[in-house]
C-alpha cells in the first residue's frame, strides 16, 4: 500500500506498509564504515548502489510490484543532505513515473512515529523523548497531531557522546553497542564525571562538555575501560530520564514515548522502565530492530499523515534540508 524509503545518514531502508501500518516487508543496510565514522560523498554513493535492488527485494518479500504502491514517501530531512537527496530523488521519481502521492517525511516526527499504527495504545497528553546520533530532544504531545518542542542538546547528541567515546577508547565506531557491553561489568562510581546541563528542570541537553571530561579521564590511564564505560554510560542516561520524568511530571503525561538508537541502550531501557512504574504511566519503546534508522519510522509518519488528511501530498520540488528549527514538530516538511 505505501512504499517508505530512509536514507537521512549512512543506513539505507526501504518499507512496504498496510494502510493499518503494519510491516509487510521491510530491510535495513548499513553500510561499513572502515574511515572510523561517516563520510557524506562515500555514503551517498552508496545509498544510489543499493536502493534501487533493495526496494525490488522488499516488494518481492511482500509479493508486490511498484504498480501496487498507492503512496510513496521519503525522508527529506534533517540529515546529511547528499544521502538524502538520493532517496528523495528515488521516491519522487517512481512517484512521478506511476501518478501516484508522494510524502516528504521529517526524520524526527518519522522517529516518534514508530509508535503509531491502528493498534497504537499511547494515550495523550504524553512526553517523548528522541535521543539519537544527530538529535537529543524533548517534546510535549497533546496528541499526534500536535507537538511541541520541549528542549534539545545545545551541542553535541548524546549518540554521538557514545559514538566518540567507545572510539576514543578503541572500541570501534559506531561504537555504543560495544561500549553498552564493556559497561556491564564496570563499577559505574568509578570514574567522577560531570553532568553539564544536567538540572532535572531544564529540557535542554549538553554533551560536549561530558565527552571532553571522559577524555582527559581517560588519558590519565588511572580506570580502567569497564569503569569509564560504565561510569560515563551511567551518567547520560541518568542525565536523560531524570529529564524526561521531571517534565512528565510537571506536564501531567499520562504515555512516555522514547526513539532513536540510543534506546538500543539497556541501561537506559531499564532506567526508563523503572521511571514508569514508578510514577505509573505507560513507556512506549521502540523495538530494538527499530532504535536505529529505519524506513518503518517513515511509513507510520506518512501514514498517521494520511489518516488526519487524506488529501496529503508533498510537491515534487520537494527538496533535502540538513537542520529542523521550531517548536512545533509536523510530519510534513514540505
């Protein structure tokens, strides 16, 4: 029914979604990254590589053609803006080639939707938070259709502190898997770390400040790797739900809605957790196939779209954008 393509950094996706919102075929390639992080010109080239024989293996999978996609979408930004334009140009084009809509999706309402579909139990008003590798953000929704910016990272994301870190300590990039790991068995008191901006009352989020102290920690060679691991691991996602809860809190949230790759996080999943219960709302966390980018995100954005409108269309001229500003989030971005 609709055909959802991601490609806002270096993971290429492709979706094929029931008008429910159910997946009906889905696949997500990441592409290696042997220069120790992203390179835009590298990885736009191979979002053109792969694309296209991904969007016929996904159709395939779903025992469907182009002809039977009613609506495309894709996401327009923010993200790095060559590696966009490469799904966006795809999208349109098929869009244009068939007569069919098309939806230019912003990456971060896409994100928040994964918790939409026709079986969504999130009740309103409710608090996300959206922590990634290019975006640390609180926002207050009233309802699907209305959301408000909170707070972000006046810096650096908190994905990005992860990413930095598990490279500055030589465990790979990206490299918050590894380093989520090697916390497991660190004493998370071990090392004495700064909290910048970390006062539960301001939604706003810093990063940077953080990251330069596990670096001059760790040049000092006194801790161990478990220790910084767990000591800088426990500090932001203490630093992340003491925030979301607060405003929870103060804004009468009855639903905590969590996004992005660092929900892949465990400690912060069972922080997260444990704040529900114990000021009992419901938490909406993201499957873990889908913390990272993903094109089901788009498609449940495109969708909730077209159940408030049906008449929703994006022009062709639609066209990449590398930063959202605002305060209120909209599916649509042009």
């Amino acid at each position: 029914m609709l055909l959802a393509v991601e490609t806002s950094c270096d993971d290429s996706a492709a979706a094929f979604l029931s008008a429910d919102g159910s997946v009906l075929a889905q696949e997500v390639f990441t592409q290696p990254t042997q220069m120790g992080g992203v390179v835009p010109e590298i990885a736009s080239r191979l979002h053109m590589e792969v694309l296209p024989d991904m969007v016929n293996r996904v159709l395939a999978s779903a025992d469907a053609s182009l002809d039977d996609v009613k609506y495309f979408s894709a996401t327009a930004g923010p993200g790095l803006v060559g590696s966009l334009l490469v799904g966006l140009s795809f999208t349109k084009a098929a869009a244009m080639a068939l007569n069919r809509p098309f939806l230019g999706i912003n990456h971060l309402a896409a994100h928040i939707h994964i918790h939409y579909s026709s079986a969504s139990k999130v009740r309103f008003p409710a608090v996300a938070l959206l922590v990634s590798g290019g975006h640390t953000a609180l926002f207050h929704m009233t309802g699907w259709n209305a959301c408000t910016l909170l707070g972000s990272t006046r810096d650096d994301a908190a994905g990005e502190a992860f990413d930095k870190t598990a490279k500055l300590m030589h465990l790979g990039y990206p490299g918050g898997k590894a380093l989520d790991l090697l916390a497991a068995t660190g004493n998370p008191d071990a090392v004495d770390l700064p909290s910048p901006l970390g006062a539960a009352h301001s939604p706003e989020f810093s990063f940077s400040g953080l990251k330069t102290a596990v670096r001059l920690a760790w040049e000092t060679g006194r801790y161990s790797a478990e220790d910084m691991a767990a000591s800088f691991r426990a500090r932001v996602c203490g630093i992340l739900t003491k925030k979301l809860y607060f405003q929870a809190r103060k804004l009468r949230a009855v639903s905590v809605l969590a996004a992005g790759g660092v929900t892949a996080n465990s400690l912060l999943r069972e922080s997260l957790a444990a704040g529900a219960t114990r000021m009992g709302v419901d938490l909406f966390l993201p499957p873990m196939q889908h913390t990272t980018d993903n094109a089901v995100m788009v498609g449940r954005a495109a969708l909730a779209e077209l159940d408030f409108n049906p008449a929703a269309r994006s022009p062709l001229s639609c066209n990449a954008f590398a930063r959202w500003s605002g305060e209120e989030l909209s599916r649509l971005c042009c």
